[in-house]
C-alpha cells in the first residue's frame, strides 16, 4: 500500500485521503447570501418604489433631488426590484447569467441610492451596504458555485 502526505504532515495511506473533506463549496454560503439579499432588497425596493409612485408620506416632504422627482425615481426602484427578485430565483437555481444580472441590478441600485437618499436618507445608505455585500458575494464566490 502506497502512502502519501496529508495535511498535518504524517504518512498516511490513500485510502484515507478520502476522509478529508475537500473545499470545493467553500465561498457558496456567501452565493446563497448574496442571493437571499438580493430578493430582501429587491422586494423592498419594489415597495417602496410603488409607495414612491404613489405620493405615499413615508418620503420626506420637500425633499430636493439631484435629477427629476420622486415619482420618476419610483418607477426606477420598481424595476430594479423586480429584475432583483427574479435575479436572486436565478441564482438560486445558478442560472447561467443570473449572477451578471444580480451583480449588475446590484450596482445600479447602488447607485440609485445614493442618488435617492434625500428621501429617506437611513433607508438609502443600508439598502447600498448590502447592495456592496451582494457584488462582493457574486463576484468573489460566485464562479464556484457555477463550477
């Protein structure tokens, strides 16, 4: 019987490589966290997007913002939303482009953001945090999970 080295540096024989577990699925909770967020943000999005439509008080009032109006960036939560919603189901069945188009809606909500924070500034500045953690989990890990 033939012996190879294992990881703590002692002899031992290829049969027994086999009980060490090999970390091919390491980084895929991140792919699944990635995409839990991913639906969170989206629905939350597509709420507040519709309430944001809808001339709803839960905006500050006589908010200024940089381009257009409320109603304007409403619309915008509301697609992004719903290409989130149906990027975080692809993810979890690791769709082929799913994780692009995650990564993508991700940055464009970002963005949006930071361009809506004079409306409800709390609201925006966490909704971009795991906006980050979302690009950091597909970009990082997302390739394994594919693999």
């Amino acid at each position: 019987m033939s012996t190879s080295a294992d990881p703590r540096g002692t002899s031992a024989p290829l049969s027994a490589r086999e009980n060490y577990p090999v970390d091919d699925d390491r980084g895929y909770g991140w792919v699944l966290f990635a995409g839990m967020m991913l639906s969170i943000v989206g629905v939350l999005n597509f709420i507040y997007g519709i309430a944001a439509i809808s001339d709803s008080k839960f905006y500050v009032n006589n908010a200024q913002f940089i381009i257009s109006d409320l109603n304007v960036w409403g619309w915008f939560l509301v697609i992004v939303g719903a290409v989130q919603i149906v990027s975080a189901v692809g993810i979890w069945a690791q769709a082929a482009g799913a994780r692009w188009v995650g990564i993508i809606s991700a940055a464009v909500n970002a963005l949006i953001q930071m361009l809506v924070i004079s409306g409800y500034p709390f609201l925006s500045l966490s909704l971009f945090a795991v906006d980050i953690l979302i690009i950091y989990g597909l970009l990082a890990h997302g390739r394994r999970a594919a693999a």
